[in-house]
C-alpha cells in the first residue's frame, strides 16, 4: 500500500466499530473498502463490528469495492473439528469483491498469498508491473493444485494439515507413545493443552498430547536435545501432538 501511494484511512475503535465509521470516512478519494479479519487474536468483552452483508451493501451503494483480507485461508468448515473460521466461499458468495487468503496455515498448501474474487479486479492486479516481478515458480504452482485438488476430491488424509486436525484422540495418543518407546524410562506422554499455530481467532486452546520430559537423560538423549533438557528441573513438553475430538 506504501509503494502504490494509498492513504490507510482506520475506521472506528479498538473494540468497538459501526458500519457508520465506514460511511462517515467515505469521500470523493475513496477507492476500496478494507474489511480484515482477526486471525491470529481475538477482542472480547464490550466489541462490535459490521456484518460482512452490511459491508456489502454498502460496497454496492459506494460503487467502490470491498477487499477482504482472510488471513488463515479456511476452505472448509471445521467446526467439527473445533476450529471456527470463517470459510473463503462464504465471503464470495456473499459477495466481497475480492479476497485475500494464505496458500499454507490452514489451507494446508505450500507458502504462497492468494487472491480470488472478480474477474476485473483480478485482471488488474495481473497487469500490475510487480506482479511479473513477485509471482511463485512452478513448484510452488504444481503443489498448490496438487492440495486443492484433494479438496476437490475430498481426500482429506493428502492434506497434512487437514489430517492432523482430524485425527482422534486414540490416534493421536498412539502416536505420542510409538515416539516415545525408545527414549523410555525418561520420557512419557500425557494430556496437555496448547495454544494453536495455525492462526485460529483468539489462540484458543486445543485438547492435546504431550512428551514429557524429566532432567536425567543418557548420552544418546541428551545428543538429541540438548542443553535445555539437561537443565530441566522439572518435567517440561518436549513436542505436542495436537488433536480436536470431532463433535466438539
């Protein structure tokens, strides 16, 4: 936005922002709204914000378009899983003009930005000089179209991503245990809660498995953890392995 000489123009509050702060910033140098969802934190107590059909509709009485910028990039719904995102088709079908999402994080693809939305506005980003200069290669291509067309198909279990939030407690415990069985009598696993990675709204805690982890090690361990381990002194999570129970 710096290099193409746009002014950033925020609208409301922290916490609390009414569809009345965006048509109140509104003037004849507006070009496009930005609407930009929290991924990776949450605001809670006394907030409000403007639907996304009330930003719509306001975009299509403006005659300006509305850019939305998704973050984690969820194609699917999760909610079974316990993950509450909202999905890049929602924002389409409800009209956004555009869309910006990630290729990796919960898509589950390589690492890549992605753009979808109306055929014009994305002609005009194609024709933008730096985007010769900054597009992915080949690679990064041929395995963005391998992940999607697993969604396409269902596959669920091609997707690592996808399959990691899937798994059931009994997978995942196996897991933990199959890791474990040559690194005994100093390490065990148990129940755990971790802060999620993977840019969810408000970090929220997920039900998970971890390898724990006691100060006396042999020579062969401490060759594979280090110093920090040695040191410990008290047992600490050496790796967590992450599930969601499905119905949850």
């Amino acid at each position: 936005m710096e290099q193409s000489g746009a002014i950033l123009r925020e609208v409301g509050t922290t916490n609390r922002t009414r569809l009345a702060d965006y048509e109140n910033a509104i003037n004849e140098k507006t070009r496009v709204l930005l609407r930009v969802h929290p991924s990776n934190f949450k605001v809670t107590g006394f907030t409000d914000k403007p639907s996304l059909e009330e930003l719509v509709s306001l975009s299509q009485r403006s005659r300006l378009p509305l850019v939305e910028d998704l973050g984690s990039g969820c194609l699917v719904d999760l909610s079974e899983q316990g993950v509450s995102e909202p999905t890049v088709k929602q924002s389409v079908d409800a009209g956004v003009s555009a869309v910006m999402f990630s290729g990796d994080k919960l898509l589950g693809g390589p690492q890549a930005g992605i753009i979808a939305g109306k055929k014009d506005l994305i002609d005009r980003v194609r024709r933008y000089p730096l985007f010769r200069a900054l597009r992915v290669d080949k690679l990064t291509i041929a395995a963005l179209e391998a992940t999607l067309g697993a969604y396409l198909c269902a596959a669920w279990d091609e997707i690592p991503t996808m399959r990691m939030i899937r798994m059931t407690p009994q997978e995942v415990k196996r897991r933990a245990e199959n890791f474990i069985r040559e690194l005994r009598p100093n390490f065990r696993s148990m129940k755990w809660r971790s802060k999620s990675k993977m840019h969810l709204s408000g970090r929220r805690r997920l039900n998970t498995f971890a390898i724990i982890t006691n100060k006396n090690h042999s020579d062969r361990q401490r060759a594979l953890f280090g110093d920090e381990t040695r040191t410990a002194s008290a047992p600490r999570p050496c790796w967590r392995f992450r599930y969601r129970p499905r119905g949850r």
